[in-house]
C-alpha cells in the first residue's frame, strides 16, 4: 500500500492510503506507557477509596501514561516502524507516582489522575517521540495516568468531597506500548510493546511503599 502524511484541520497528523484504495476507516491509535499488571490491583484500590463519588471508573488494564497524543492512520505498521527507531537509543528506567489529585485543571476538573514525577528520562523519551509523529506540544508535558473520569456538572461536589494525598509508588518502564482507541467506550487495545534498552540497576519489580 502506498501511504502519504495527512494533516488536519486541527494539526493532528495520520497516515493515508494514498494508492487509490481505501478498504477500511482509518484507525485511532496514540503512544505510551501501559500500567504495569504488578500494579492493577494497588490502583483498584485507589479507585475504590474514592468512595461513592459519580465517578466513571476506568478499568485497570486500560490505565496508561500518554506520550503522544491520538492520532489517525490506515497505517499501523508503518507507524510501528517509527516507533521503533525513534526508540532505538532510548533505555528503561523507574516511573514515580508522586499524588492522586484532580485534573487536567484544578478549577474545572475532570478526572482523578496519579500524577507522576516528570524525570529526565521520562520527558527526554516524550520530546524524542512527538517530533518523530508530526505533533507539537500544545500544552506542558503533565506526566499522569488517569484513575476515574466525571462529568462536569459533578466538578462542585467532587471537588469538595474528594481530598488530594501524595503517594509513594513507582514501576520499571521497559517498553513503550502502541495502542489503538476501540471507541464505544471499550477501552484499549495494544498493538505493540516495543522494549527499551535494559539497565542493570532497575529492580524486576517494583511496587507500592505507600499510598
């Protein structure tokens, strides 16, 4: 299949079938890191700790760190295929969780998101991959993985009821997954876990000390 570069009206960049051909929808896909199953558990407690919030949960095995926003493509091996030598260089390293707060905005909420500790490594890797898909950075890069969504007419209460608290978590990164956003609200999918370089002195396992 013969792909081109397409760029929309909002920047978003995808890849086309440019050969005349077009069999299938384009498909939503994004960049990042997936939770790691050592972990499913901890944060289905945290979720559960939140109490009788109206809270949308989100399932553990779809918990993740976004490096690169969504995007669209007819193309998914040849987005696989840059993934992997944008991440030829790049090593493994330790993910910290530092709070459970609201966010992306703490005056209109709508999420309950684990933010984590925006290290060298991790916005080193961030920088690295988004010039490598076409995207430019709208906004500062604000490591976290999401717990929960709400609606925004819930923002009042849940912002009264619910109480921030650090933690002290952290995982290995040891790979960078590419997904796929199946929509209908079924979660996500992995198409690829694409490993980094190892490095000796970070533990198997790494897990909850606090929270």
């Amino acid at each position: 299949m013969a792909a081109g570069v397409q760029v929309g009206s909002t920047g978003e960049f995808s890849m086309c079938d440019v050969s005349g051909e077009n069999p299938q929808e384009p498909r939503r896909i994004f960049i990042g890191i997936k939770l790691h199953e050592d972990l499913a558990e901890t944060f289905a407690e945290m979720q559960k700790a939140l109490g009788e919030l109206p809270l949308r949960l989100i399932p553990p095995k779809d918990i993740h760190l976004t490096l690169v926003p969504p995007f669209k493509t007819m193309d998914v091996s040849s987005v696989e295929n840059e993934l992997r030598r944008a991440l030829l260089d790049k090593h493994s390293f330790s993910l910290r969780f530092l709070n459970v707060e609201l966010g992306p905005h703490k005056r209109r909420p709508r999420l309950i998101w684990v933010d984590c500790e925006a290290s060298a490594e991790l916005v080193l890797l961030q920088r690295a991959l988004m010039p490598a898909f076409q995207h430019q950075e709208a906004r500062p890069f604000a490591p976290h993985m999401t717990l929960v969504r709400f609606k925004p007419t819930d923002a009042k209460t849940i912002k009264r009821r619910f109480k921030p608290r650090p933690i002290q978590l952290s995982m290995p990164v040891r790979s960078v997954e590419l997904f796929e956003s199946l929509g209908g609200g079924e979660g996500y999918k992995v198409l690829a876990a694409v490993p980094l370089l190892p490095l000796r002195d970070i533990p198997d396992k790494e897990g909850m000390r606090e929270w």
